[in-house]
C-alpha cells in the first residue's frame, strides 16, 4: 500500500526550485486549492497522502503548487525516494502536457547536469522535453555542450529547435560543426551556416532561388517559405480600380517569363 | 512454406480452436509456442521505445479482434488537405514482420506486440453484410494498411478465404498490398478480376537499403509476374519515392524495368506517393536506422497535413520524372498520385483526380460503413 506522510516544509526544500512558486504557503493554497487537508502546526504541517484519500492525487498539488516547472527539479520529484512509490510518472507528466516517453524520462535525467540558465531558457521559451528529445542520440557531453551555448542565445523558439535538431544531425553524421557554432551567442547567421552545412544542395531543389523574375516596378516581392512550399510574398498598393487593373495586367506579364525559365531549368 | 523469424509466437487461449491456431501449432516447435490469456500485454499504454518496437517485430499474439474490422482508410479523414481515393481497409492483424526504415507504423502503433486474429469468420461475417447492402458500389477494400498482406499469408492462409467471397461480388475490388513475395498459396483461385494484388516498389538500391526483410526488387517482379499469370490484375505502388544521390537513374530504371516486363493492360494502376512521416517519426527512424539510412538526404517540411514531406517543387518534380517515364513509354500507363495535394494533382497530371480516365470511381462518394455511422454518433 503507498502510503507517505511528507512535510510540506519537505516539500518545498525538495524542490530547489529554480521555479517562482516555492513557498510554504504557496504550497498550503495548493493543496487547499484542490480540497486536500493538512494537519498540524504551521512547522510541522504534513501532507497526508495515502490510498484511502479517493481524491485528490499528490500529482495535481503538485502541479497546482508549481505551475511552472523545469526540468530538472521535475526529475528530482519523479525520483524522490518518498514521492515516487506514490506518484505516478505518467500522471504527473500529463499535468505538464509531456507525453511518458523513455526519451523524455532520459532528456529529464541529462537536464540535471545544465546549469539554471540553461534550465531557465527552456522554461521561458515553453520548451517541452519531448521537443528536444533528438539530442538523446548524442553523447551526454555533446548534449551539454549543445545546450549550455543555447541558453545564451536569443534565437526563437523555432529557431532554437531547428538549430538544435539541425546541429545534432551533423554531429550525428559525424561532420565538424564547430566553426559554425564558435561565434556565441548563436544567432540567425548560425542558423544559416548549420543548415547549409546540413543540406548543401537545397539550394538546386528549389525554383524559386533559381530563378530571376523582373517584377514590375511598383510591387515589391521578398521569397518566403510557408511549411513545405517555397513561393513569393508580392506586395502593392493601389487607390482606385484602374491602379488595380493596371497592376494585375503588368504582373500578368511576369507568367510567361516565370513559365519559360521554369521549363528551361527542368528541362 | 518457407521459414518465419518470430522469437516467440503467443497464442490467446480464446483463439484455441481457431485455424490458424492449429496451423501454427503444425508448422512450428512446440517451444516456439506459449499460451497466454486474453489480458496478455493489455497494459501497455502510449508510444513504444525503440526496444518495444523492435521486440514487437520479432513476437507475435494470436487473438481474436473486439471492435469493427472493417473501416475507411485514415486518408480520407484529411480530405481538406489531400485528395485521397475511396479506399476502405480490412484489419486481419496489426504490426509488420518486415522492417521498412520509413515505415509509418513506428509512429502509429502503441500495441507492444504484433498480432494476427484469429476471427476472420467475423471479419467476413462483416464485409458480407456489406456486399449485400451494397452489392453494386464500387468499394475497394485493402487488407495492408497496419500490416503486410501477404507476408505472414502462408501462415493465416486468409487471402484464400477472401478471394471466394470477393468472386460473387464483382462490383467490390479487393486489394493485397505487400512487399513479400509470398504469393503462391492462392495462386490456383485465379482467375478473379477484381482482385488485385499490389506492390509497392522502389528501385533496388532504395530496396537494399531502406526495406529491410522484404524481398528484393527481382523477386518481387517475378511474383508480380506470378499474379498476372495467374488471372488476378497486378497494381504498383511507387511509394515513398525517396530523394537520394543518383535518384533519377534509379527511379528510370524502376520504370524502364517496368514497362519491361508489364503491359499497361496488365497493370490496373500505378500509384505514386513521396515520403512523408508524422514529425514524432523522426527520433525513431534515427535512432533506429541512423543518419545514413537515404530518408535522411533531403530536407523534410511540416505540411498542411501536420506530415513532413519534401518540399512541393522537389516533390512535384519527382512525379514529373516519373510520370513522363511511362507517358513517354506508352499514355495508357493509368497513373495517380497518393496522398498528395489538389494543386499536386494539377501541376503534375494536369487535370483534378475526378478527371482522370478509368479514375472517377475511386472519387465518387459512398455509402458509409458501420464503423464510419457508430463513430460519427459518438461524436455526436
Ligand atoms: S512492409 Fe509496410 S508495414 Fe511492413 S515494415 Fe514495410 S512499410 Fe511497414
């Protein structure tokens, strides 16, 4: 039968928190918030969880106590010598919204040995270990050192994962990334180096970075790729119908001209 | 037959008397066996490591199945992003004794353990109460959507009780889809024209690298030969077609081998698809195949459809090749595209899927079937 008797005081030390909630009395609304009861003295109030209470689960006081949580001290409850014979993983995970894989179990276990900053960037851009979970295939020093320089980075979060899923699939392929990823702290530019040193033929799959359209003179057009296309973004003002009629029929000539060169490059 | 590489084939005591219970029991080494309850392996919840998965390859349960067998192809589920084919499939098992590096079920399944049912009678039972509601509607029905055909069909022997049924109803089309070459048990039902046996084929450097347990490129050919012999019509599916160094070489040998050996009048259909995986495949097939594994050598785009596919123009550009290929050969090649997205369809054949000859009915709207009418009140 899983039955523990935990100080709150216990609780709270437990979790060294890197996070904002980590006061007793956080703790105390948490566990009242969810109509869980504590007894004793302010110093010695415990938690008392055990089977016989149908509801609630320790897992939702401590989701509700640390709505925020990073990695590492996630790790630590998930293996605490009391907690874990009453907690369980996939419960407390799915308060989280991370899904109980082996890899996040493993991506947890590593986050231990990442400094704060690092575990605080992974808390600010929302990151779930189930996105990063790629870099298990590394070596855990490659791991770190993949991630301590992304802590200091301030690339996006979609950046920060395309770069990083990026880097580990070269180093995966056993191909020194280092120049590229010297100049700290990352940024777009490492962005670019690391793919093309990725995929160094991209460049001839795709028309639109081949070829080059006259656009007429009042319309400005930038390539962009939106998910698996790559196109153009035309962009024109106009103030009355014929302004309109006069465009569209001066961006009708670019078809054939966009039309020709297409064939000739498949050709 | 020839020999299975199964570590340990469990059988569900409810499945005791069941024929292919007692076929397992003929064909292999009573150590080989165990006999397990209906709970065996219940409990596993959630996506499978890639030691789950792998295990799940080598072990297999024989039990009966609990839920509808027969139901409409998930395609159809993302019309609004890709024009799919009225295709409905017949569940006789789930998992796959072969391993493909791309193979979607490492994302799809969470059963720790392949299965073959047992109770083909209610399968049948099912799809018999269909051909007589609607004996004259065009439904195709595959049996290789989480499991190969044919690869363990020498076993279940079930290709030869659904042959008979599809015979009296000429209307319905019945589909094998496999990499095996495991084709000579029914081979003396034929001829059957509407029952269609299918291979999807890759050149054979994609073959060698990426289809590993599945037979090579030349066997495959000769059991496709098999089948047109035999009176049953043959189809290709070229899918996933994969991006690699030297790939426009090896898809035109694929075609030229092709038109080598078939007919377009032996062929019912040629499909072609690209690869495409859900994103959370991605860890798995790395961790799995490596880097080197040829999905790997061009970059993969999330699409509308939530999968990574290759960009539109490289894709574009591949069923172009491949499509001109046989045009060039000869037009009455019947050529689609899989999965693939209405302005796909329009830039690459020139026309929408309704238009294409000999294709309209794989489009036209049908009746629902029984698991389509019970989940749609559950949503209600
Ligand atoms: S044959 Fe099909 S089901 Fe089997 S492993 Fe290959 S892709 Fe998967």
């Amino acid at each position: 039968m899983n039955y523990v008797l935990i100080k709150t005081s216990e609780l709270t030390e437990l979790l060294p928190l890197r996070c904002s909630y980590q006061t007793e009395l956080d703790l105390q609304l948490a566990i009242q918030s969810i109509g869980l009861g504590s007894k004793g003295s302010n110093q010695t109030q415990y938690l008392n969880y055990g089977p016989q209470l149908q509801s609630p689960h320790l897992e939702a006081v401590i989701a509700r106590f640390l709505p925020e949580i990073d990695y590492a001290s996630l790790f630590m409850i998930l293996n605490h010598e009391k907690l874990k014979t009453c907690i369980q993983s996939n419960v407390l995970l799915s308060h989280y919204q991370i899904p109980p894989t082996n890899h996040v179990m493993k991506t947890l276990e590593r986050s231990t040995a990442w400094s704060d900053s690092t575990l605080n960037w992974l808390l600010q851009k929302k990151i779930k270990p189930h996105e990063i979970s790629f870099l298990n295939l590394l070596s855990a020093a490659e791991c770190n050192q993949l991630m301590e320089s992304m802590g200091s980075s301030s690339l996006s979060k979609m950046d920060s994962l395309k770069l990083l899923e990026t880097a580990s699939e070269l180093l995966l392929m056993k191909i020194d990334i280092s120049a590229a990823l010297n100049t700290q702290p990352w940024n777009e530019k490492t962005v670019v180096e690391i793919h093309a040193l990725r995929y160094p033929k991209s460049f001839t799959f795709n028309p639109v970075k081949q070829i080059e359209l006259k656009w007429p003179k009042n319309i400005s057009t930038q390539t962009k790729r939106i998910q698996d296309k790559m196109g153009y973004q035309v962009q024109f003002f106009v103030s009355h119908p014929e302004e309109l009629t006069q465009t569209l029929s001066q961006l009708e000539k670019v078809v054939p001209d966009w039309a020709s060169k297409l064939e000739k490059l498949n050709s | 037959m020839r020999p299975f590489n199964f570590d340990t084939i469990y059988i569900d005591e409810a499945s005791r008397d069941s024929d292919v219970a007692h076929r397992i029991q003929a064909a292999f080494p009573s150590d080989k066996i165990q006999w397990v309850d209906s709970q065996f392996m219940n409990d596993h919840k959630g996506p499978l490591s890639k030691d789950q998965f792998e295990w799940s390859k080598r072990n297999v349960l024989v039990t009966p199945f609990k839920g509808h067998f027969f139901k409409r192809c998930p395609g159809a589920s993302q019309k609004t992003a890709l024009t799919c084919c009225n295709y409905y499939v017949l569940n006789l098992g789930s998992q796959c004794n072969l391993n493909c590096s791309y193979c979607y079920l490492q994302s799809y399944l969470n059963t720790a353990i392949m299965k073959i049912y047992s109770n083909i009678d209610m399968a049948k039972a099912e799809l018999l109460d269909m051909m007589k509601s609607f004996p004259k509607y065009p439904y195709r029905v595959g049996t290789g959507e989480i499991i190969d055909s044919l690869s363990m069909d020498e076993l279940t022997l079930y290709s030869r009780q659904l042959i008979p049924l599809f015979k009296e109803f000429p209307h319905w089309t019945l589909e094998f889809k496999t990499k095996s070459d495991r084709v000579d048990q029914f081979l003396d039902l034929g001829p059957v024209e509407n029952v269609h046996v299918s291979w999807s084929i890759n050149p054979p450097v994609i073959i060698d690298s990426e289809e590993h347990g599945t037979a090579r490129f030349e066997q495959r050919l000769t059991a496709a030969r098999k089948i047109v012999n035999a009176g049953f019509k043959l189809a290709f599916h070229i899918d996933p077609i994969i991006y690699h160094e030297g790939w426009k070489e090896n898809y035109a040998f694929l075609v030229d081998e092709i038109v080598r050996n078939f007919s377009p009048t032996d062929l019912k259909v040629i499909s072609l698809g690209t690869l495409r995986f859900q994103p959370e495949q991605r860890l798995m097939m790395r961790e799995r195949f490596g880097m080197n594994s040829l999905v790997n050598q061009a970059e993969m785009f999330t699409s509308d459809s939530g999968k990574m596919r290759y960009d539109w123009h490289l894709r574009t550009e591949m069923f172009q090749f491949v499509l001109n290929r046989f045009k060039n050969n000869n037009p009455a090649w019947n050529i689609f595209l899989c999965m693939e997205t209405p302005e796909t369809w329009a830039t690459t054949l020139n026309k929408s899927p309704m238009k294409v000859d000999g294709l309209e009915n794989l489009f036209r709207p049908l009746p629902k079937v029984k698991s389509e009418t019970s989940e749609s009140a559950t949503a209600r």
